[in-house]
C-alpha cells in the first residue's frame, strides 16, 4: 500500500487507502479504532487493545516502576519497555486485575475470550492454527515465524510479556501472550500463546 517512497495508508482492516467501510469496526471508550475478522461463528478483533480506561471512564493506572508492577493489587497497564509507541502496533500490555475488572475493557459488545472460547477458535482452525493466526512475514516476529499464514486474518503479534515478579519486559519478536478471562484458580488465569518458531 501507498506510494512509492511514501508512507503505507492502511484502514483500521489493513485495506490500502480504505476507509474502514470494508469490514465491521469497533470502537473503545477512548476513541480506538479496531478492524474485526469473523472466524468461524466468532466475531473477533484483529488487533490487541490499547484502552487506558475502564468502560465506566475510570482510568486504568499505567505503571512503569517494576517494583510497583510486581506488588501490585489493582488493574494496571504497561507500554512494552514504557515507550508507548510500541503500544500503537502491538496493543498494551495488563495485568490479570485489569483483565477480571467488572467495569470492563473491551468495547461495547466485545469481551476478554473465556478459554473455552478460544477453544473453539482452534477447533475451527485445525492443524497449525498457531500458524493460522500469526502475522505473516518477519516485521513484528523474529525469524523463522514458524508456519505463519495469518490466512485466519487474526494477526497475532509477539507483544512480548511483563513479568509478574520482578516487573521486567521480555520476549517482544518471540512470544504473543493473550489472556482469558478463564481462572484456573485464584492466583492463575489461563491464557494463549502464540510463538516464533511454533505454528501450534
């Protein structure tokens, strides 16, 4: 997409100089704009969210002392290495109290997947559906990007993770981490994770 030694213009569904009216969009409290992919029978985003509020306005912290981040006993949110910059492409990074809030993060008719749900999502997709859902190519993901087709139109991308316990950013490249909304009991939570040299 754009011009030859210009800048890519790209809508919110990845379409070159769209205007969005492509595909069915969703917007947060703040005023993001996500592109959605229907896969199967679910509706779901294709980009990670970047909300700094509650859905009732309330603000999530956003903490980038790491001492903090690990004693934490509250919803928060992080930028990837506290540059919000890297928040524009992959999306920000919270914490599991975020994430179980009632307020709630997610766009209007939208919600943090259950890991049953993500079940499904993988059932559907078959063998590789790691693969399925990457972002092709090496942009955003270290090589070799094992398998990646993105032929779901998810674009998962290797946001990387924060560190519960000592609060130090890691993996960006190599990991997409995505949580549930699914506890396994009350100090875990069951997430996803897609990975650099693996399609599962």
């Amino acid at each position: 997409a754009g011009t030859p030694n210009g800048d890519a213009l790209e809508d919110a569904c990845g379409v070159c100089n769209g205007d969005n009216s492509t595909c069915v969009t969703v917007t947060d409290i703040d005023g993001n704009v996500y592109g959605t992919v229907q896969i199967g029978d679910q509706l779901w985003t294709a980009e990670n969210l970047k909300v700094t509020r509650y859905n009732d306005g309330s603000e999530i912290l956003n903490i980038t002392n790491n001492e903090e981040w690990s004693n934490l006993p509250t919803g928060a949110y992080a930028d990837y290495d506290n540059n919000p910059s890297n928040s524009e492409t992959y999306g920000r990074l919270y914490n599991w109290y975020t994430v179980e809030d009632d307020r709630g993060i997610c766009p209007d008719g939208y919600h943090v997947p259950a890991d049953a749900e993500y079940t499904v999502l993988t059932d559907y997709l078959g063998d590789d559906a790691g693969g399925k859902m990457k972002e092709a190519g090496l942009d955003h993901w270290n090589s070799p990007n094992t398998d990646a087709t993105n032929e779901s139109g998810f674009t998962g991308l290797p946001a990387g993770y924060r560190y519960i316990y000592n609060g130090n950013y890691t993996n960006m490249g190599i990991f997409g981490y995505f949580w549930s909304s699914s506890e396994t009991n009350s100090l875990f939570a069951w997430y996803r994770l897609m990975y650099y040299n693996n399609s599962d």
